[in-house]
C-alpha cells in the first residue's frame, strides 16, 4: 500500500474521531490482505455513525428528561406558594411573585377572577403590565381573559398578528388601556397565552401570559406547563375565595379546606406518581440502553466507552434528582410506613452535605397516627425543617415526635441564629410559610409555637389533640 494512501486513511481515521464520517479514499489496485482492510473499516465507520446517531437520539431523550424535571420541580415549588396561606390577597401576591420569576417564560402576567355580581372579570393581580390607577375589568367574551373564560379553553397566540386579533375584541375604558399600553413599548406584543382557571367544574377566572420585549414566542410546550400551573391556582384560589366566604364558620372551613388540602395531597401523589412511573421507567430504559451499546462497542474505542459512561453518570444524576423530588412532592413512605418512618428517612436525606445535622427522635406511641393528620403533620416537620436549612444557619436541628396525654407534639429546634418572631409575623410575604404550618394544624384543633430570639437558635412547636379514632 502506498505511503501516501496510507497517510489518507490515517487522516480519515482521526477525522472519524472528531465526529466527520468522510468516506474512505479510493484505493485502485490492492492486495486481498488490503481489500480485506478496507472492508473491516468500512464496517467499523457504519457502527461508528450508528453508535453517533443512537447517542445523539440517547442525548435528546435526556435533554427532554431535563426539561420535564426542571418543569415538575417548578410546579413543585408553585404548589409550595400555593399552599402556604389560605388568604385570597396574600396568595394572589405570593402567585403573581413566583410568576414574575419565571422571566424566561414571561415579560407580564395578569390574573382575573370572575365576579358573579356584576357579570365581569376583575383584573386582581398583575406583573409587568402598566399600572394606571384602576382594575381592568372586562366582560365574558372579552380579550382573551373573557374567551378563555368562556369557552374553558386555553388560547396560544403566536406572532403579532394573532395577539392583535386577541385585543380587538376588548371594548369601552379598557380599550383606550389597551392602545396606551401598546404605545408603552417598541416593539408589538408577539405571543399570548391565556388559560381559564376551572374548580370543580366551573370557571372562577383566567390567567393571561405575554411577550412584548423581544421577539419570542411561546410553544406548545409552554402552554402545557401553564395550563397546569393554571390547575394549580385554580385550585388554591377558589379554596381562598371559600375561606373568605365562610369567615369564622369552623365547622364548614374545616370541612372545605380539608378537602382542598386532601385534593392537594391527591395531586401530589399523583405527580409523584407519574414521575416514578413514566419518567422513571423511560431513565431505566435509557439505562439499561446505555449498558447494552456499552457492551455492542468494541473495546479498542475507548472514546466512545468514555461518552457513553458519561451519559450512564448523568441518567444516574437525574434519576437521583428525581427520586428526590418525588419524595418532596409525596412521599410514597408515608402511605406506607406511616409519619415516623417518612420523618426518619426525610432527616436522614435532609438538604445536602452543607446541611445542618438532623436528630430525630419519637415516642412509639406516635407510630398510628390517622393517616391525615400524619400527613398534616409531615408538612409542618417539612417546612419547619427548610425554615432552619434556608434561615438559620445551624449546625444541628433536632426534632422530636412525642404523645403528651392526648396531644401529639412535634417539635423541631435549632441552635442558628433565631429572629424576632414578632417581626417576621407582620410581615405577610415573609410569615407565608408559618400561616401556612398554623392553618394546617388548625384544621385539627392544632396550635403553632414559635420560639426564637437573635443568637438563641430558634423551637417550633406544633400541638394537636388526638382524636377518638387516634386512641
């Protein structure tokens, strides 16, 4: 073979490396032994590009895999907001912030709730828009809030044209705030989405989502992950409306909101669920793949070995990832196991290898707790748990599950830095999360004490009376 032919497949061969998969230079006349190599790297090349195209479609299966956790740990988060007060103004407040930081989906966001009274849509909470002065109010059948809200389906307006449609409807005052907002900015809104906000089977309002500072639009994809959000809302906001309604009724509040937080819980077990299920079967599948092409390569292409255990560590990454989430959405443990066994695994998987260290202990009287109040009382060990790993600054928090006559006890304490819990408290934004821990535990009769002061670490401790059914 000649020398230079020789240096031509040396080159080709180093090219194959790279990822070009350039033919094979010609070869004129040759040897059956030079026939024969040209035949076996002619059949490697094909196993190379096949093993390329199976990698690229492996790396787009993880790449989507990605996409559908960091959506359900944002969904996640959501329902953390959306559960930590029952108050209509705080919620609307605290939904509106989580949406704004969502500024790689939206430039400006506007909620609607439905008033019966006067037959309109009032525009209640708002991010982005203008503010001039007064709430929008628009009719059913007006703009998009009024036909989503309609028609209880969600609308994707795509491009300037299609949102300019979606305004021409709007009719009277709103329409002159319409124009002003228009002229606010350069460039013409270029994509919309609106959803309806549905709770047991009635529309309550709508939530508007839009592009104007740039020239994207939204995907099919997009508006999946806000009719979801969309489900989220609807559900905690007709809960609030409820609760004002019903004022001090205790009887009726109790009933009503434990619905909801069971429905809640429902969901949860339900995306937890589907997470482990769906998500979970297709990372083994990808897995057990990854194994199989592993072993198909020959062992002389130590770079396509490399690749591929690097795809096998980040599919064990995120299945790691997953499995952790899922157990912050609902953990299965609990309906198994029970509230002590969830706690236990929950603080000996707390936070990360900065966290603080976490001791539990309990009383074995504690391990038959009724199912919902071991759920409640999970959520309470869970948020005051995450209280101290953001807040405080500890070093160790201890938590101690404990039967005192006929009440359960929790208590979680830490040696952080503590606060002024009477500041915190009238700070609506800043105390969601312990409104949040006192109204679960009211629904049992419960009560939330909190004890802390600057440099003396901080106890919370919840209370709630046994039931009849609780021994």
């Amino acid at each position: 073979m000649q020398r230079e032919l020789i240096k031509r497949l040396a080159d080709t061969c180093a090219a194959w490396l790279d990822g070009d998969w350039q033919e094979l230079p010609p070869l004129a006349e040759s040897t059956e032994e030079e026939a024969a190599l040209y035949t076996s790297l002619r059949q490697l090349r094909t196993r190379l590009v096949s093993c390329a195209k199976n990698g690229q479609r492996r790396n787009k299966t993880v790449q989507e895999l990605e996409d559908d956790l960091r959506e359900a740990q944002l969904l996640s988060e959501a329902a953390k907001v959306l559960t930590s007060t029952l108050e209509l103004e705080p919620l609307l407040k605290a939904t509106t912030d989580k949406i704004a930081e969502m500024s790689e989906l939206t430039d400006g966001a506007a909620m609607f709730l439905y008033d019966p009274a006067r037959n309109v849509l009032e525009m209640v909470a708002t991010f982005g828009y203008p503010d001039y002065g007064r709430q929008a109010c628009l009719a059913p059948g007006e703009g998009a809030p009024g036909v989503v809200f309609l028609l209880r389906q969600p609308i994707l307006a795509m491009g300037e044209d299609e949102v300019a449609q979606l305004y021409a409807s709007v009719r009277g005052e709103e329409k002159r705030y319409v124009d002003l907002f228009a002229r606010s900015h350069p460039l013409p809104s270029q994509s919309v989405i609106c959803v309806p906000f549905v709770a047991r089977g009635k529309a309550i309002g709508s939530l508007q989502l839009e592009h104007w500072r740039d020239t994207r639009t939204y995907t099919e994809r997009d508006l999946s992950l806000v009719v979801r959000l969309a489900d989220l809302i609807a559900i905690s906001v007709d809960n609030a409306m409820l609760w004002r309604e019903l004022g001090k009724k205790e009887e009726r509040l109790h009933h009503m909101v434990g619905q909801l937080i069971n429905a809640q819980e429902a969901e949860r077990k339900r995306i937890a669920r589907e997470l482990h299920d769906d998500a979970g079967q297709a990372l083994t599948t990808l897995a057990v793949g990854l194994s199989t092409l592993s072993s198909s390569v020959p062992g002389d292409l130590p770079e396509i070995h490399s690749k591929i255990a690097g795809l096998r560590d980040e599919v064990k990454g995120i299945m790691g990832r997953m499995r952790d989430l899922t157990f912050a959405i609902r953990p299965s443990i609990l309906d198994d196991l029970g509230l002590v066994a969830a706690l236990k695994w929950y603080a000996s998987h707390f936070g990360g290898s900065d966290s603080p260290q976490v001791l539990f202990s309990y009383d074995d009287d504690t391990r038959a707790l009724d199912p919902l109040m071991a759920t409640m009382l999970f959520r309470v060990a869970q948020e005051a748990l995450n209280n101290a790993l953001r807040h405080s600054q500890a070093t160790q928090v201890r938590m101690a599950l404990r039967t005192v006559g006929r009440t359960v006890v929790l208590v979680v304490e830490d040696d952080g830095i503590g606060f002024r819990v009477d500041e915190v408290l009238r700070d609506p934004a800043a105390s969601l999360g312990l409104q949040g821990m006192s109204e679960r535990l009211a629904l049992f009769n419960g009560s939330l004490h909190i004890d802390s002061f600057p440099g003396r670490g901080t106890i919370v401790r919840a209370c709630v009376p046994l039931s009849q059914d609780n021994g």
